[in-house]
C-alpha cells in the first residue's frame, strides 16, 4: 500500500505537456506543472487511495465560467488537492460534488490518463 507521500511525490514527477488536459496547453509551464493535470492526478489518486472523486466549477472573478477542477475525499475523510497551485488569483473554485467514476477507462483525455499513470507507476517502482 502506498502513502500519500510517495503517492503525491509520484504524481508531481509524472506531471508534463503529454499528461496536460488539452483545454489547458496553451496555459501549461514547466513554471506552472499542476495547470491542466487535475483530472489525471484525481483518477490516479483514487486508483492508489481510494475516496471519492470531487467535481467543482471554477469561476473568473465576473462570475463566467472558467472550466472544472478535480480533487480527492480519502476514504479518512480528508480532502486532497494536489494540483491546487494551478490557480490564478482570479479562479475561484466553487464548492465540490461528490462523482461517482464511471467504469473503464476515461472517455475524455484516455491518452493523456494513460501516460500519467504510466509515469506514475513508474515513479513508484523506483525508475
């Protein structure tokens, strides 16, 4: 069993333009790793953790929207929010859901997911 430690270490080295939400490329950095990998990282984290995936908008300041972010419930009831650094000032998120994963793979960003949890594992198993 993994630690959120090694778990939230992992997920930070697999961060990378490939693992980004193709919504968020232009705004990707190596400045700003976590833009973008909200999705990979909550998917990921429950697949090692367990918990609860939690959905939330993210609003601009004027009240349009400005897309959706992911984060986790563990199954102690504490939430983590790995890529929370990803935020402008100006984004704010609104209050989280509770989604349930659908079985299988991804329908959107699949590629994406793929090659995050490929580095993932990778970064566990110590390459």
């Amino acid at each position: 069993m993994h630690t959120l430690a090694t778990v939230t270490a992992a997920v930070r080295a697999a961060w990378s333009r490939e693992t980004c939400d193709e919504v968020d490329l232009a705004d990707w950095t190596p400045g700003n790793p976590a833009r973008g990998q909200c999705g990979v990282t909550a998917l990921t984290v429950q697949d090692l953790l367990g918990g609860d995936l939690l959905l939330a908008e993210v609003l601009h300041p004027d009240g349009s929207r400005q897309g959706v972010h992911w984060w986790n419930r563990l199954p102690d009831g504490r939430e983590v929010d790995l890529t929370s650094e990803q935020f402008a000032p100006h984004e704010v998120v609104q209050q989280p859901r509770v989604v349930p994963r659908p079985p299988g793979p991804p329908r959107r960003g699949a590629a994406q997911y793929a090659a995050f949890r490929a580095a993932v594992d990778a970064a566990l198993a110590g390459r």
